[in-house]
C-alpha cells in the first residue's frame, strides 16, 4: 500500500506498483471535488487524488486554474513580471497544456497501448503541475536556483504519475510516453519556430 509521500520521498513511488483503490486518502478533500485537496493531493503523488481527476469531467476547469496560477507563479518568480508578461505566460502554459496533453494522449494509446482521452490527459497533467506554485520563490535570489530545479524534478515526477494513472500501464510505459511526447513536441516546436521565425508558445 503507497501512501501521499512528503516531497522528500516523492522519487520512490516511480519503483513501486500501485492498485489505486488500495490507497489511503491522507489528503483531506483531495479525491474530492475541492480544487485547493485536490491540488494537494497531485503535489504529494496521491494516487487516488489523480484517478479522481481523471474520472470527474467538471475538473477540466479546476485543472486549468492550476494551470494558470502555476504560470503567474512562474512569471513572478523568474523577472517579476508585470501584468503584461503574465498574460503571456498563462497564455503560453495554457497552449503548451493543450498540446502536451493531446500529444501524450496519442504517443501513450497509440504507441503503447494504454486507455485515456484527451480530456483525462488534460486533468491529470494539468493538477500535476501543481508543484509549480513553489516557482514563486524564484524571485528570492539565492533561493530561486535551487528552487527551480527541485520543483522542476517535482513537477517530472507528479507527470510521469499523472500520465501512468491516466493511461492505466505500468511505470516504465508512462517514462517512455513522457520522453517519447516530450521529444515531439521540442520538434513541433523548432518547426514552428523555423517557419514563423517567432518563439513558440509550446
């Protein structure tokens, strides 16, 4: 039985084997509908947390506020940002969330078999960033480094459990979904540069 693990000890849940229905919801709210528990609940790699994302078609929406607070928290963290550059920046979160999303989608059933739509992909990945609030420490200078790395592991691993959960297949099949989606769409994004000669928004 896997418990909602501590940050600390977050990397052992990608060697164990998970029955979902097996685990003890330690998050108070974070298989229910509460967006605050349930965001919880992705950050500490619950697992019921993300099969009930996944199954609850209403928190698509509670999926992209975490999404948007994530950006803003990013964009304050890296450059202090005003109000311009944290519209770019939930804009750009939100259509990398699109893209990233559908593209797992088709690499995980398409490419290794697994069962998920869009939509679930969507929820699952999008409460994984969760993490990502932390990003807002970036704006402490000596912290910001340090902060940045250890929530972008963090936010690796909540994907990679997000996209096993979503998917139903095992560990290895959910790290060969990310890396095989990751490298697509780092292509889509070079060509979309090379042709438009402008940043991407993925």
């Amino acid at each position: 039985m896997v418990t909602a693990l501590p940050p600390w000890q977050m990397v052992r849940i990608l060697g164990l084997s998970v029955s979902p229905g097996s685990q003890e919801n330690t998050v108070n709210g974070s298989a229910s509908g509460s967006l605050v528990g349930r965001a919880m609940g992705a950050a500490l790699l619950n697992v019921d947390t993300y099969e009930a994302v996944e199954a609850d078609r209403s928190a698509t929406a509670q999926a992209g506020i975490v999404v948007g607070i994530v950006a803003i928290a990013s964009a304050i963290g890296a450059s202090g940002s005003g109000a311009g550059g944290m519209v770019g920046a939930i804009v750009s979160a939100f259509v990398g969330w699109l893209i990233w999303a559908g593209v797992t989608n088709l690499v995980g059933t398409k490419l290794f078999g697994g069962t998920a739509d869009w939509g679930e992909l969507l929820r699952t990945l999008g409460f994984a960033q969760a993490p990502g609030v932390l990003l807002v420490l970036g704006v402490i200078p000596i912290l910001g480094f340090l902060v940045n790395v250890v929530v972008g592991i963090w936010v690796l691993i909540a994907g990679i459990v997000a996209i096993r959960q979503a998917l139903d297949f095992g560990t290895g099949k959910a790290i060969l979904t990310a890396v095989v989606s990751l490298i697509l769409v780092v292509i889509a994004r070079v060509v979309i540069e090379t042709i438009f000669g402008v940043g991407a928004l993925i």
